[in-house]
C-alpha cells in the first residue's frame, strides 16, 4: 500500500466521523496489557481463522510475527483411533524426529492429518517418508512423493491454502511410513513492539505507534535523518563473492565490489544498531534475482540489472542490537554497498498522523479507534 505524504498526515481527519461510529471491542479492564492489543489485532483484522480452538499466546504472536515455518510432527496430528496405523520409534530404516514414525499396514494405508495454519499463503509441501508411492491431497489438490527403503526428506508440491484448519490425506504405500510434514512459505513482514512481543506488559503508546506504523506501512511519511550508515561490501570476509575493481558496469563506491562468477554465492551483512526503528534499506546491485533475506525472517526479491544499480528497499523495522541482512547474487552477480537511512519518527508527528491524544496511558477508547481505523484501511495478512 502506498499513500502519499500529505494524505498520511491528515487522512486521520477523513476517519474522524467513522472512528466515533464504528462498533467498539471488548472492554479489557483498567490495566491493558500488550495480550490485550495482540488480541485486538487479530480479532478485528479478521485473522482469527488462524487460531486454534484454545489460543495461547504463541498462537497470536505467530500470527503477528508473518510466521509461515512449520514442521509438524505425523504422531501428533493424526486421527487416533480411525487411521490403521502405528506408532513406531526403532531406528532401523534411519533417524526420525520427535516421538516416533507412523508404520502403515501391508496395504495401502490412509493416514489424516489435522492441524491450524496460522497464516494463508502458497505453501511448499515436504516431508520425511519411507517406501515409494505416497500419495498427498489437500483439498481437490493431490500430489505423489517418493521414499525409499530407508527413510528420506521428499518433497510433495506446492499447495494453496488458507488460514485455518486443514487436514491432509496421505495414502501410505503398502508398508509405507512417514515421519513429519514441513510447511514452508516466505514469511511475512513481522507486527511487532521494539522489544518484541511480551504479552504481560502494560501496554505503552510506543507499542501502539510501532505496531500501527508496520500495520498501515506509514514510516515513509516521516522524515529521512542526515547521516545514513553505509556498509562496503569490500569488506565482507566470509563469503564465495570475489573483490574485483571492475569499472565498466558502474564505478564502485569505494573503489572495489563483490561479484560473484558462474556460481551463485551469499553476501551476509551483519550491523549492530543503537537504537530499534524504521530504517530505509538499499543496496547497489547488479544481477537477477537478488534474494535479500532480512535477520533470516523476511525475504525480498529483487530483478537487479546488468550493472550496478540502486535498489531501493523501503522503510524496514529492526531491532536494536544485532541484526543481518543477508543477500544471495546470481551466478555473475554483485553487491557494490548497503545503505541503511533511518526515519526520525516523533510521537507528536505519530500522534497527529494517527488522530490520537497521547497525553494520558492507553485506554479501551484509543484501541477502539485504531482498530476501526485499520478495519477501515482493510489491512491484510
């Protein structure tokens, strides 16, 4: 989503009539906690679906967080009682995880998988097998994966699914087992305070301002600060990616770049920063597809081109501390330098941006009208 500057700093007088109107959430008490607004968030947002029938707060924060990573063991979510299989943990046809394997019968043997997927996406489908011939299907979607005489990682497909309870079919060969299924999807752009999720903290306006600024991408509205930090790729010790002085497609920054040859290889700049924040990241590039992958979380690509260029990432949020970001070039690849900006965001620019009085602590009425005011923005997961 992308609104330009003037609208963001006064699109909150737009919503003043709708914030008054719309339908209030439930009272939390006198004391809101950070759970509270977790809460909030999913409920309105309509990300629900994603929970399972008792949420914890881990449910929540994966949902928050964009986690789209899960590896599910076949014991724990089978249907006991109806699948004819059995539970086995010898380790003669190799090493297994968690508890055991599920053994089918000499014949061929249908095994139900339940479990709640947190967050909707385009899902590839793996997973730990034993014999040839297995046979997954979700939905009207089926796919064959093969094991061998000993268990092996095989990979399945790629699924469609929504957010919510699923369930997969899997017909074992005759003698077939199979250990675990791994879900795996780019995670998303994660919701969350400076410090991180902590649900039994009193909830503060700066958790509030951080997590609505992710929720509506508003961190482009602030102001650029004067002195970004730059980052020679130069430098960089650990990598395949060569120092080359090559000039012809682009003068490098610092007189020398990283390239890569007919193999592709991995760049990883790690950074420590003072302070959490929005940061606009960039990086002079050549090649395609650069993949950037930000703290081994969210991952960007990018179509670079046939010389050194700009790329231009957006306003990220890091924690303070230690982060990375890492960067996997092409074969003919390149990386010049990392540009990291930081955006000034003041609670008074925040405050007017957002329409609220920041004056006392947060009450039920200031997360009534953000969350109308992100219902009425129709922000996705």
């Amino acid at each position: 989503m992308s609104v330009h500057p003037v609208v963001k700093f006064s699109f909150h007088l737009a919503f003043t009539a709708l914030m008054v109107l719309s339908a209030t959430i439930p009272a939390y008490g006198a004391n809101l906690t950070q759970r509270d607004w977790m809460v909030a968030l999913v409920d309105t947002l309509g990300w629900t679906f994603g929970l399972p029938d008792e949420p914890q707060d881990p449910d929540y924060m994966n949902i928050l967080t964009g986690n789209r990573n899960l590896r599910l063991e076949a014991e724990d979510i089978f249907t006991q009682g109806e699948d004819a299989v059995s539970l086995m943990s010898f380790r003669n046809y190799g090493d297994y995880s968690g508890k055991g394997w599920l053994q089918g019968t000499n014949q061929p043997t249908e095994v139900h998988l339940n479990f709640v997927l947190p967050v909707k996406g385009r899902y590839r489908l793996q997973t730990k097998i034993r014999k040839p011939g297995h046979q997954f299907t979700i939905g009207d979607q089926t796919a064959i994966a093969d094991g061998t005489e000993k268990f092996i990682e095989s990979k399945v497909g790629e699924f469609i699914l929504e957010a919510g309870a699923q369930e997969i079919l899997v017909v074992l060969p005759p003698s077939g087992a199979i250990d675990y299924i791994a879900l795996a999807a780019p995670n998303l752009a994660a919701i969350t305070p400076d410090q991180g999720w902590q649900p039994e903290e009193p909830l503060s306006w700066a958790v509030l301002n951080t997590t609505m600024l992710q929720l509506l991408q508003l961190a482009d509205a602030f102001p650029l600060e004067s002195s970004p930090l730059i980052f020679e790729a130069e430098n960089i010790k650990a990598t395949e990616a060569e120092v080359v002085t090559v000039k012809h497609l682009g003068v490098p920054s610092g007189g020398k770049w990283l390239r890569t040859s007919s193999r592709p290889a991995q760049v990883s700049f790690p950074f420590e920063l003072p302070t959490a924040g929005f940061y606009d990241v960039s990086i002079r590039a050549i090649g395609k597809p650069i993949n950037i992958l930000v703290n081994d979380h969210y991952e960007i690509e990018f179509q670079g081109k046939p010389y050194l260029d700009q790329l231009e990432l957006g306003p990220l949020f890091f924690f303070s501390g230690n982060n990375t970001i890492t960067l996997r070039l092409p074969p003919g690849g390149g990386i010049d330098k990392l540009t990291l900006t930081a955006r000034w965001i003041s609670p008074e620019a925040t405050q007017t941006l957002l329409g609220t009085n920041q004056a006392a602590q947060p009450a039920t009425a200031d997360l009534d009208s953000l969350t109308s005011l992100l219902a009425a923005f129709g922000v996705e997961r």
